[in-house]
C-alpha cells in the first residue's frame, strides 16, 4: 500500500472508544438500532482505517493517474470530484493517449483526519495531508463519503489550500470531529456563489442573498477574469451560473475551532463562446476532446467546480479557500 504517514488528529482515549462500542452493542442487544449503524450516532470509522482508506486512495490513484484511466478512477472518486476527474481523464487521454511519464505519484505524509459522528448514510470524513510531492508544500484536503456499509470509500471533495489557511476543525473530548448539517448558510453557499458569479454581468456582484463572499482570487478574480474576457472583439461569451442539487452533490461541512465552519460545495457554469462572423472558432484540446457537433460558430461548454469555504459564525464574509472547475461536457453548434 501506498506509504501513509500520519498525524492524527482522533486521537480518542482508547478507554473511550471502549465506552463507546460497549454502548452501542448494548443498543444493539435491546433492539434500539438497525445493524451497521443507522441511527446510532458513531464515529464513520477509526482514524487506523481513515489511514487505509487514504493509502487505498494514493495506491489506485497512483495507477489510473498517469495512463488517464477513468474507469478505474472511479474506484476512489465519486460524486463532483469523480466527475471532474473522468472527464480530466477521458480528455487527456484522447490528447495523449501515451499516458502522462512526468507524472508525480502521490505518497501522502503528515496526514491529519477530522471524523465526525454520525448518524444514518451517506458518511463522510475528512483527510488533510501533504501530497508528497516535491515541490507542493499544499495541503490536499480531501473528502471521502460512502453510502452504505457495503461500498467502499471514495472521494467526493479535493481542495489544495496552502499551509495555514485551513481553519481548524473543531473535536471534541474524544477526538472526533463535528459535522455541520447542510441546512441554512452551508446549505446555501451553492446557490449563492452561482448568484454571485451570475451578478458579475448586472453589476451585483457582491453580495448573493445575504452571503456576502470576501475577495480573492475565485471570487472577486473570477469576476474580472469574466471581465477581460469579454473585452476580445474575436468572441463574445454568455455565462450561466446554477447551483448544484443533485444528491451526489450535495455539500458537507465541519465545525471548526473559531464557531464557523469548513463548507465544501458545487457549483455548474455553462460558458458559450460564439465568434464573430469570419472568425474560425479555435477550440482548447482537451474541450474539444469531449465535444459533441461540430464548431462552426459556437462552443458551449459545461463546467463543474467543486469549491471549499471558510464560513464564519454569526455572519461576515464567506473566504472560498480553494476551487477546482473542469468542462465536462461541450457542445459545438
């Protein structure tokens, strides 16, 4: 398996643990709960198997990587990052189907997981790590989830944050973790980074409802990015902004030490390019690999970004720490 080395940040008393098991086999016994934890609020695993889901990670990941194997991607992705991946791959493969030789296998160390308790499915947790990589000092913060007993773990969220931008997930006495349920602002950072990204064409690109987003690079930046893009007299560009409401999409977040939390969420952004009468379209590689139609005039294209957020308690400027935004689908017209 892939070399994992951690720091955890669980680190529950065994006695506690002990406490813990010894309660939930007595729910068992009196018939209180299902099997495999359903209603029983519990750890979604240890921090020794949150060890081996990561090393599972970094060994698969390690094998589909470099040939832009999507299919065995989805072993270890799923929801918004798997389809991000998949489509990342599909369309690598179709440019370079000699696979990538420069690339950088992962060998994840100094890694710190964040396990909330939990009840019922889907259950996530949270692996904050370097990449092991030469030259990434990043932090990879990673979401896994799983739906049921009888899957494996897979990951649904990457974030890659610089070192000591991350805020500290709040634990309690045992160690684990609080998760933050995805109703109200958590719930709705979806929705109101699409309004707010939306606003960037009326002039109202400042507050999303009553979030209001800090600046930075993938908010107030994607905004002027938007901007000059629309000054190139070859092309004009119409965007649409939505949240994402898939199941498979939905957020997930913790509680952190300052009272706020740690959000991460998706967003869809259709971009449609149509060029000027005269002009020949000139398409990116790797949009084009997955295109359907031809491009005569207009290409519209079909993002999904996967955003991690800095949500702070009683209000104020939401700080989106990280976004990772892939076409996955595009069409020619």
């Amino acid at each position: 398996m892939g070399a994992v080395r951690t720091t955890a940040r669980t680190n529950a008393v065994p006695m506690a643990r002990l406490v813990v098991l010894l309660a939930v086999t007595a729910l068992l016994m009196s018939g209180c709960v299902r099997v495999h934890g359903e209603n029983a609020v519990v750890p979604a695993l240890t921090p020794e198997e949150a060890a081996e889901v990561l090393a599972r990670y970094a060994d698969i990941g390690n094998e589909a990587n470099p040939v832009y194997d999507a299919e065995l991607n989805r072993e270890i992705d799923t929801g918004p990052l798997g389809e991000i991946n998949q489509a990342g791959h599909r369309a690598r493969h179709a440019v370079h189907p000699e696979g990538n030789p420069n690339y950088r296998p992962l060998d994840f160390t100094d890694v710190r997981f964040a396990i909330p308790r939990q009840a019922g499915w889907p259950k996530f947790f949270l692996a904050d790590a370097e990449s092991g990589r030469a030259g990434d000092d990043n932090r990879w913060l990673l979401v896994f989830t799983r739906n049921s007993i009888e899957e494996e773990w897979r990951a649904s969220y990457l974030a890659v944050v610089p070192p000591g931008d991350t805020p500290e997930p709040l634990l309690d006495g045992d160690g684990w973790a609080e998760a933050v349920p995805v109703t109200g602002e958590a719930g709705r950072l979806s929705g109101a980074y699409a309004d707010f990204l939306a606003g960037a064409s009326t002039g109202n690109a400042g507050e999303a409802g009553n979030i209001v987003f800090a600046e930075g690079r993938h908010t107030s930046g994607e905004v002027e990015r938007r901007e000059q893009e629309g000054t190139r007299p070859e092309f004009v560009v119409q965007y649409g902004d939505l949240a994402a409401e898939a199941a498979a999409h939905a957020p997930v977040g913790l509680r952190t030490t300052d009272g706020g939390a740690l959000v991460f969420f998706a967003s869809h952004h259709h971009e449609k390019k149509t060029w000027a009468e005269g002009e020949t379209p000139v398409v990116d590689e790797y949009v084009e690999a997955l295109m359907e139609g031809t491009p005569d005039r207009s290409v519209t294209s079909e993002r999904l970004s996967i955003q991690a957020a800095a949500v702070p308690d009683g209000g104020g400027p939401v700080r989106v720490l990280a976004r990772i935004a892939m076409t996955v689908t595009a069409r020619g017209e």
